[in-house]
C-alpha cells in the first residue's frame, strides 16, 4: 500500500504512516532496518506492507510517470 510518514522518532527508529485509505499506523524500528533506509522525514511518501494494524515494512515509494510526447 502506498503511504506517507506521519511521524517519525529518529532516536527510536519507530513511527507513524498515514496510509492513503486515511488510516494512520505504526512502525518499528525493525520495519525501518528492513527496508534498508536510514532516515525518514515526515511527508516522504512510501510503501508499506501492513500485518494487522502494524507496519512490518517500509520501501521507496515509486512515481509513475508518463511517456515523453514524440515531437
């Protein structure tokens, strides 16, 4: 699922995502140290996999983007 960082505490590693259905659940520091960031800053947008109401990992969320027009 796509998400956003709500909150995030770098002295803990854990936080919150504000998902796009407007569900706002938590991280761990350990779902943090599996997807390999080191940082995150509130309003960077990701993806998430979700396991009940907890996040268990965090990736790079990635921006479609539209084919270039032919001139």
């Amino acid at each position: 699922m796509q998400a956003t960082v709500y909150r995030y505490d770098p002295g803990t590693g854990s936080g919150s995502v504000l998902t796009d259905s407007g569900d706002v659940l938590p991280f761990t520091a350990r779902a943090l140290e599996h997807s390999g960031l080191r940082h995150l800053r509130p309003g960077q947008r990701l993806t998430a996999t979700r396991e009940g109401d907890e996040i268990v990992a965090l990736a790079l969320g990635t921006i479609g983007t539209a084919p270039r027009p032919q001139p």
